[in-house]
C-alpha cells in the first residue's frame, strides 16, 4: 500500500505537538501518534528500522519479546501496535493496557519512572494476555520525546507511551542496570517514533490540501516558471477540456490552453518571462462535447492568475490559474438589463395611449366627437390606466420579494368564481372575440377559499394575461376550479392552446426575469416577472404552483392552495 493510500484509509490527524499546546492538546496529539505509528509499521523504511531497533534492545537485554505501547487518550489506554519482538498480531491486538487500572505500564507512563515486573502473571497485563504470549516477566521504561533548542537544551519533554521487554534469559529478573540500559535506547526509539510522526504529518497535510484542492468548485492549475503544469484539479479539467484520463503533469501549458487563445495569454502574460505578476480577464470557454451539463454551449469565467510562492513564501516558483464560474452572474446580468428595456416599453405603451387620447379629447374644442366615442376613449384610458397600476404593482411586491419582506395578506372568505369571472372580463379588452374565447368552469360546489381577494386576482391575472399573450394565433382559453378529494385544498387551472413550452424552458418559467425566446415568441410583450409573482403569491399562502406544457400544442399553468390558512399565518 502507498503512503497516500495508507493515510486516507486510516483517516491519520498526526501532527507536531507544540511546547505549548495545552495538556488536552498533547494528549489528542499523542493518540494521534499511536494511530500514526499503527501506519508506520505498513511504511517498509521505518517497519524496518524499528525491527532492526527491537531486535538490538533484545539481544542487550537478553529479552525475547519487546513491544512499543502507545498512548490513545479517547480509549485512555496504552496500545500494542506492530512491528513487535516476539509476538503474533493476534497476540498484539487484545493487548490494551487501561490507564484507570493499576498497571506497571500506566503509573510508568503517567509518572515518567521505569519498573521491573516480577511476575507478569499476577494481572499487571491482564491473565489472557501473559498465557497467550507467555509471558512471566519485564521491564518497562517511558517512550519520551524531546524538543531541544539551538544549544541541545531540553525545552519541552512528551511522553508518548512505553517500551515494554519481556522474558529476561534464563528466568533471571530485570534489574535496575537493565532499566538504565533500556531507558537509553528508549530515546532512541522515541526518536524514531517521532521522525515517523512527523513524516506521516507532512503527508497528511500534502495529501488533505490536495484533497481540498480537487474537490474545490473553483478550477485551479499551478504551472511552473518552466511553463510546465505542476497541479490541476478535476474542475479546472472540466472547464478546460482536459478528460480526467489524459496525463497532464509536466505538460506545457501551452499544449493544455492553446486551444483557448484567451485564457492561453492571461497565463502568458502572468508568467511575465519568468517575473510573475498578477493578470485577471473574463474568458469564454466551450463547453466540452458529451458533458452531462444542461445549459448554454458556452461558459464564462472569471480567470485570476497570480504568483505562486515555494515554501519559504518569498521566491515564486509559478503561477497559480484560478477559474470562477460566473455565467449565470452574467445571466442575470443580461436578464437584468433586458429586463428594464422590457419595462421600459411596457410602461410607455400605456403612457402613450393615455396621452393620446387625453390629448385628443383636449383639441375636440368643436365637439367633434359624440358622447359615445369619447366613453370609449374614457374606457380605453380607464383600462391602460389600470394595466399601469398593476404593472407598477408587480415591479413593488417583486422589490418585496427580493428584499425578504413579507408580503401582507389581507385574509377574507373569496369566491373564486367571482374574482375569475372579473379577470377574464377585464382580459377580453386585450383581445378580440373573433380570436380568443375565454371560458369558466366552476362546480357548484366549489368552496370560498381564505385569501386575499387582490392577490388571487393577481395570480389569475397574470396567469390569463400570459395564456393570451402565448397564444398569438388564438384559441380556447380555460379557467378551470375544483375542490379537491381531501377538501382541505383547491385547485385552479388555466389552460390555453397557444406555442407550449420547449423542455429544456419548463423547469426554468417560475424565475424572475425568465422569458422563453425565440423566432415563436420574440415580439410578444411581457416582463418576465408575471410566473414569478404568482409563485411567491401562491407560496405567500402555502400553496403550490404546477405547468403541464407541449411544445407547439399548449399549456395548463395551475396552482393549488389550503381552503384555510394555517393558524401561524405572519403578516
């Protein structure tokens, strides 16, 4: 198993403990380094050295068995972990040493003092382990890590758990020679223990910001002052074009980006002939063929490139290529601008009628025109005036909307049938008969629905408006109510059989600003906020919005709402 593969399996947090780390920081820090050094024994270079070390300790002391417990302070307890002297790994693995008993092991690791043990097999390492090991006597000594300064001064002693021998030749005991003899080779070991800890944390650390660097949203390639990549992640693959399966490691740049003439000068100019310096642009990018990606064939990104600094943080040794996706930023951006344009005409056409006929009613000083065409005058200003005040009042709760404010509900018992019926009288001004016919249907026993009266004028407003709107060749349209089963909800269709919705437009009709478009539809009117208001208006009173649609047969825009308002309804 490779070192990288070692430390994502085992999930490793080894790291350097700090002089001044709190003892609760120590100890997390010591465990850590007993489920690092579990690791080790898989690293060939340091398995060996330990066993090379555990062997010379064995032959100085004349011991036959020797093992390294180390401290794991969220189990507190001392654990046997290989490369061991004399046991089995299915010896090792019961071998666990609690700190709340009273064994040699914990009062030598909590109290720094070596100790002989006569006689293993009163329990100091519990019954099963000295029979299955055979174990009859030994000598522990603490596993002690030194940090020492400029001058070889000690400045900070850790200890990270014992080294423990057993079964001294010939049944002698150990002595107090014995102890000082392993306490020096102890250091050794500690010594050995912490350079492995050290290099499991350094890889760990590489291995973890790799890990955040290709799972990042962000595209990232680092490229050497040579031109050569050094780093990429799955991201920046993507955005570029590079297959997950093609080597890019120490390839030129140039060879990745040519392609992209945009992106290919931002890095150029950012590696500035071996001066790095900081260059950002917007850059298009395709994107590439068979990606599972929906949307346009095209992205944008902004591209930020900058030096990239080695390990003393002073000479550069690249630069670094970060991409952000921010097309749909500028999607809306777009959306946005088109949108004011669309506002723009839609509040002067009514304007202009207004002042068009105000302006002809004030010249008519000779009485030119008769009692009934200037009524129709009157009506014709009536009703632009009120397709003004409803547009200004969409623009305000959409406002409302964006801000988080609350749309109020002023809350009665609305006949449905009534408020529908007013809508689609007040609608046929906007069309001929000839053309659209607009029809009801409502059972008798349709139920009044708590509500606010305006607001459900609003939404059938919008939604019969936008059911003529897309049926420019004319048609039936329907505003169809019904209770349903449960009758604790109503539901309220409007269906026209205008141009339908393409597939890929469906899921998108309920966002602000959306407007399908194309050669179908380009000249019709409209500012892309009528679906959105009557999503937030139904949702304002916990109900759903729904569309069935084919494309070039028509559409039911449909809406279901509780017959009463939940008692925690907020103004």
């Amino acid at each position: 198993m490779s070192s990288d593969g070692l430390i994502n399996s085992l999930n490793l947090k080894a790291g350097p403990v700090s002089p001044d780390a709190s003892p609760d920081t120590q100890a997390t820090e010591h465990g850590n380094t007993a489920r690092a050094l579990e690791a080790v024994a898989l690293l060939p270079d340091f398995n060996e050295t330990l066993k090379r070390l555990l062997a010379r300790i064995s032959r100085i002391l004349q011991a036959s068995k020797c093992v390294f417990l180390l401290h794991a302070p969220q189990e507190n307890e001392l654990q046997a972990l290989p490369p061991a002297l004399g046991f089995t790994y299915e010896q090792l693995a019961p071998f666990h040493v609690k700190l709340a008993n009273d064994s040699v092991a914990g009062q030598v690791f909590k109290s720094g003092i070596a100790a002989t043990v006569d006689d293993v097999s009163a329990g100091q390492l519990g019954e099963a382990i000295a029979k299955s090991a055979q174990i009859y006597n030994g000598a522990c000594v603490p596993l002690v890590v030194e940090k020492r300064d400029e001058d070889n001064r000690v400045i900070d002693r850790n200890t990270i758990g014992v080294l423990y021998v057993f079964n001294k030749a010939k049944r002698q005991k150990f002595n107090k020679e014995d102890l000082d003899l392993l306490t020096l080779m102890s250091f050794s070991a500690a010594s050995i223990l912490k350079s492995a800890r050290d290099f499991l944390s350094a890889v760990q650390e590489s291995q973890g910001l790799l890990n955040t660097i290709e799972n990042f949203s962000l595209g990232l390639v680092v490229i050497g002052l040579n031109g050569r990549i050094l780093q990429i992640n799955s991201a920046a693959r993507s955005m570029i074009g590079i297959p997950s399966s093609v080597p890019i490691y120490g390839v030129p740049y140039a060879v990745a980006m040519l392609r992209h003439e945009s992106l290919f000068k931002i890095v150029t100019d950012s590696l500035n002939d071996g001066s790095p310096t900081e260059v950002s642009g917007e850059v298009t990018l395709p994107v590439p063929p068979g990606s599972v990606e929906e949307g346009p064939k095209d992205r944008i990104y902004q591209a930020q490139c900058a030096p990239a600094l080695g390990g003393d943080g002073r000479e550069a040794i690249g630069v670094a290529l970060v991409l952000n996706d921010i097309t749909e930023i500028r999607n809306v951006e777009r959306m946005k601008t088109a949108f004011i344009s669309t506002v723009s005409h839609e509040l002067r056409t009514p304007l202009t009628s207004i002042k068009g006929f105000i302006e002809t009613l004030l010249s008519d000083t000779e009485g030119f025109y008769d009692n009934e065409t200037k009524t129709e005058f009157y009506r014709i200003i009536n009703t632009e005036c009120d397709r003004l005040t409803r547009l200004i009042e969409d623009l305000l709760n959409v406002s409302r909307i964006e801000q988080g404010k609350a749309m109020q509900l002023n809350l009665s018992d609305v006949n449905f049938m009534s408020v529908a019926e007013k809508v689609l009288a007040s609608q046929r001004a906007y069309t001929k008969p000839d053309r659209h016919q607009l029809e009801l249907a409502f059972p008798p026993n349709f139920p009044l629905v708590e509500a606010d009266q305006d607001k459900i004028d609003q939404i059938l407003t919008n939604l019969v408006s936008n059911a003529i709107k897309y049926s420019p060749r004319g048609g039936l349209i329907r505003v169809i109510g019904k209770p349903l089963a449960d009758k604790h909800f109503v539901e309220v269709r409007v269906e026209d059989h205008g141009m339908g919705i393409p597939k890929e437009h469906i899921a998108k009709v309920w966002e602000r600003f959306h407007r399908v478009d194309n050669r179908d539809n380009r000249e019709i009117g409209g500012t892309g906020i009528g679906l959105f208001l009557v999503k937030s208006l139904v949702e304002a009173h916990h109900g759903q919005v729904g569309i069935e649609s084919e494309y070039g047969v028509g559409s039911t825009f449909y809406f279901i709402i509780p017959i009463k308002q939940p008692a925690t309804e907020v103004a």
